[in-house]
C-alpha cells in the first residue's frame, strides 16, 4: 500500500499490508556462528546511554583509556559499547569524541588481533549528530562500502517502511517528521522519508537518488541471501535504508551483513537501538522482576531532567498518588546568579528526605527556556545538566538511596558519569520494554547502585510509575 509520509496511518491497517516475515526461526544462532568463526567484537559508540536499551549481558564503558578498551576487545563475547555522549555537545565535539575513540578502537584491534564492526549509534526518532559522526568514523576507520541506516527500535514503536520512518502514536504510525521529535531545539529535521532526510542532513552533498534502500519485500521475500545480494552491490561508503517492522526482519539484515563482510565487504552502521540486538545475535530477555532485580535497600531517588512531553506525562503519573516528595527545579535561576542557591536548596530537600526513609524525586520545571540558535540550545540544556550533576553528587556525599531512575537520555549518561563517577557499568537488562537497568561499578560514589536509565521518547503515560514501582 502506499504510505504518507505527511500524516498517520492506522497500526493495524500499516502492518497488515506488509509480507510475511522470513520464515527461518534459526537466524540468531546462525548470527552468533558467524560471529564465533571470525572473532569479531561489535562495538557500538552510544551517543547516549539509552543504546544498550534492548541488550544485556555485557559491560559499558564510559571514557575509556586505550587499554580498557583493549581489555574489553580480549574478554567480551560478542557486543561492548562505550557511551560517548556526543548528542550532548556541538558537531565539532562529537567529531573529535569519534576520531579519538575510533584511534583506541584501531589500536585495541592491533593489539588484540581481533576484528571489530563499529556502530555509530544514535536516536530513534533522528535527532544526532548525522552525518558529521559518520564522516568522522569513516576518515578514521575507513574506506567503507556502505553506511546502514537503521533507526528501527520496535520496543518504543520505531518502524521502517517504504523508506518511510514512523513512530507509534497511539493507535498509528506518525511519520517522524511530524512529531515533536522532530522539532528539537538541536537536531531538528523535515524528512520521515530516509532518503531525502539523508539529503537534508547532509546539505544535498548526497542527493536521495544517490541513497540505496533495502525494502521489506527483498527482506522477507528472499531472505539473507536476497539482501547479501544488495549489500554487495554497496561501494564508496554509499548510504543504504534498512527498512525493517520486525525483529526477524534486522536478524536477515544482519546475517546477511556478516555473511558478505566475511568476503572482504565494510560496512560502518548508523542505527537505533535495536540493531545492537540483532547484529550482535543476542536473544531478547522479558523485563527484569524478583528475583532476577539487583539488591536495593532503602528509598529510591528518581531524577527527571528530559522535558519532552511524553516525561511530562509520565512524571504527572509517577506524582500523582502524593506517596514521594517531590522538588520541581525552576530553569530559570540555573542561568543567573541565583544558581547555586537553588542548587544547594536541592540537594538539602532531596538527601533529607532519603536520610528520613521516604522516596524523592527531582524534576526540572516543565517550562521550556529555548535559545536563539541549536548552539545556544545545547548550552542551556548543559547549564540545567550540570546543575543536575551536582545535586546528585552532593546528595550522593550525605545519603544512599536504594536505586536511582533517571529520566532523559543526556540526564542519564551525565548523572552516572559527573554525578556517581561511573566509568564501566554493567547492563543487567531491561526493567521495561526500552529501559535499561545498569548496576554501578566499584569506583563509583555509589557502588553497586541499581541505575535505571530511562529515554525520555520511551513508555506509555504510567510506565515511569511503573517503573518506580517494580523497584520499591
């Protein structure tokens, strides 16, 4: 059927049109095999730390020297990530993060002698810094035959379609380019459909008639070995649209990858975070409950610094039954001079609160303070993170909470790294669909905490009291 890229199409009428998914059940142990046989490691540079969302079983690390790096290259099995963060900063600072990093990468493999697949991993909904870190990735890394453009995330209802990327509305498929998303004071954009947005980002250097696609008729029609075909067909670094609905869908894709990687092909990925999952072929695992949760005592301190609407929702239910105390932060005085005392009011409220044995919970005021220009944006949303960063590390000095949920994506990178001082954590699971939980490592403030990490793009309007609830 023919899809708008202008307005929503009905879930159930979008799917139904679409093939059969590629019958073979037995991909993901083929994936792994692969993997096995050459030795390759998939590394994935998270530009926030919600890219580990649909895996678990493995270590991130955040700004790692070049041998712990290489330490991670000698004992993961088949999938590491380092949150870089660079969705936080300006173009020329996520440039120079994937040009150093991509240095460690190289070196890790001379040392190691073990082959590794890179993953620019980024936002679901389009907002990052592409093409710059691809560019980047590619001058350090490169040549490579093909860049795959895969924003496929299906546990927050991210979808591919004839070129088209939707998000899950409700009962609909919006087009990308016509949600909130898509208005970023930063990472703005007017394309959902994938080939022109590549021409958008890129400033027409690459034309969308220059942009390759891989459509869900060749993958569910004819398979890895279908798409193989397409991938070899792929020279110069040329983009290439995954279209994929389905989980079974990036399975052929990356079984057909590996497949053709194995006869000399590069590949660089720039994805969401599904494909993490299904190049890495780990099998997914339901949410995390009892027994399977890490040890928690005490009351839980949720942070909500994201100030898209759906953590305004989701924030409105987690207060609504009065049972935390809650600190609304005005964003205001955090840019004058009134900004460490509004700061320290903070850290007192909340570490009084937890010494007591309630739960708190911290949120920026859901007004939106917007610059004159992308620069002038990411440095105000620095200025609210920081002052953030410094309520949790003073209320971490005066009390221990149980748990930590941390809503926002930047919020959540920044408070385990500047606030807990965490540099390699290890990813547990997923407490929901999307939401990673992580357990802090040794050399943080806060050792053995469970750390929620919790998308700001990501739930329905009661998922984070959910959240809060399960851990509680």
């Amino acid at each position: 059927m023919p899809l708008s890229d202008q307005i929503p199409t009905p879930a159930t009428e979008l799917l139904a049109a679409l093939p059969p998914e590629w019958l073979d059940a037995g991909l993901r142990d083929q994936i792994r095999a692969g993997l096995a046989q050459s030795g390759e490691v998939v590394v994935s540079l998270d530009d926030d730390p919600t890219g580990v969302q649909t895996v678990h079983g493995i270590r991130a690390l955040i700004a790692p020297t070049p041998d712990e790096v290489a330490r991670e290259f000698r004992e993961a099995d088949t999938l590491f990530a380092i949150l870089i963060n660079s969705r936080a900063g300006n173009a020329d600072a996520a440039v120079a993060v994937n040009r150093e990093i991509a240095a460690g990468l190289a070196a890790a493999a001379r040392a190691t002698g073990r082959r590794f697949a890179v993953i620019s991993r980024s936002d679901s909904t389009l907002r990052g810094h592409y093409p710059a870190e691809t560019d980047a990735l590619a001058g350090a890394l490169g040549p490579f035959d093909g860049t795959l453009i895969i924003p496929a995330f299906f546990e927050g209802g991210r979808i591919t379609v004839e070129d088209i990327h939707f998000v899950r509305e409700g009962d609909g498929f919006t087009p990308a380019a016509r949600t909130e998303f898509a208005r970023d004071r930063a990472f703005g954009y007017g394309e959902s459909n994938l080939r022109r947005w590549v021409a958008e980002k890129t400033g027409g250097r690459i034309p969308a008639g220059a942009v390759a696609s891989i459509g869900l008729d060749l993958i569910r029609r004819e398979g890895p070995t279908g798409v193989a075909v397409a991938l070899r067909g792929l020279q110069g670094g040329q983009p290439a649209i995954i279209n994929a609905a389905s989980e079974r869908d990036l399975e052929v894709v990356a079984l057909a990858a590996i497949q053709v990687e194995a006869e000399g092909k590069r590949f660089l990925h720039r994805t969401a975070a599904s494909w993490l999952r299904a190049r890495a072929g780990i099998a997914p695992l339901p949410p995390l409950r009892g027994a399977d949760l890490p040890g928690r005592e005490g009351p839980g301190l949720i942070v909500a610094g994201s100030y898209v609407g759906k953590t305004s929702e989701q924030l409105n239910a987690l207060l609504a039954p009065g049972d935390l105390t809650h600190f609304q932060l005005p964003i205001t005085p955090l840019l004058d001079e009134r900004r460490a005392e509004f700061i320290e009011a903070a850290r007192r409220a909340l570490a009084d609160t937890l010494n007591a044995g309630h739960d708190a919970a911290l949120s920026t005021a859901r007004e939106h303070v917007a610059g004159d220009d992308p620069a002038s944006g990411l440095a105000i949303g620095r200025a609210i993170s920081t002052a953030l960063i410094a309520i949790v590390r003073g209320v971490a000095a005066t009390a221990r909470p149980g748990y930590l949920i941390a809503k926002g994506g930047i919020t959540s990178h920044d408070l385990a790294a500047e606030g807990l001082g965490a540099r390699r954590v290890d990813v547990l699971g997923q407490l929901l669909p999307g939401v990673p939980l992580w357990r802090m490592g040794p050399e943080t403030r806060l050792p053995g905490l469970p750390y929620v990490v919790f998308p700001g793009n990501v739930g329905g309007p009661s998922a984070l009291r959910e959240a809060f609830e399960v851990l509680r």
